[in-house]
C-alpha cells in the first residue's frame, strides 16, 4: 500500500484552506476571548461545523476537494494549539510565581 505523492495530497488548495480556516478562526475566537464562557460555546459550534466539513472533505475523491479538507484541519489546529502556548503557559506560571 503506498500513499499518493505530497504534491497530491497537500497542494496550493490546501495551504488557502488553512489560511482562510486560522483567519476566520482564530479573529472569532480572540474576538470572543473577552468573554470566555461565550468563546467556549461558539469554539463548541465552530467545531461542530468546521471538523465533520473538513474530514469528509478530506475523504471524497476529488483532489482538489481533498486538498482544501485536508487544509481546513490542519488550520482549525492553530486555534486550541495557540491557546495552549500562548495563554496556558504565562497563567501558570503567573499562578506559580504568585504574581497575582
């Protein structure tokens, strides 16, 4: 069994996908981070959308298709991984420092 080239498989489709994906996500979450029970619950909704899209997107048969499915996951990654490096890490050690 081999996989199909990378060239295929990730493509210029793909790397717009993404892009549009962290534009849209990532503005709506820190547009919403004020107000953060309200950013969990559309974070929630935008997931529910967002992944199921970009999986069966991503498992059709056309290339293109594929591409920009493929592409929509690998964006919609950067919202939770930004918030784990970006907010997480100066909480905590805020928290250990007791600086607040």
């Amino acid at each position: 069994m081999t996989s199909p080239d990378t060239e295929v498989r990730y493509g210029p489709h793909s790397f717009i996908a993404a892009l549009a994906t962290i534009a849209i996500v990532e503005t709506a979450t820190w547009m919403w981070f004020p107000y953060w029970i309200a950013d969990l619950y559309v974070f929630g909704l935008a997931t529910a959308i967002v992944v199921p899209t970009g999986f069966f997107m991503s498992q059709s048969g056309g290339i293109k298709t594929a591409q920009v499915g493929r592409g929509m996951l690998i964006g919609y990654l950067a919202t939770p991984l930004t918030i784990a490096l970006a907010v997480i890490p100066p909480v905590v050690i805020i928290q250990l420092l007791r600086l607040v």
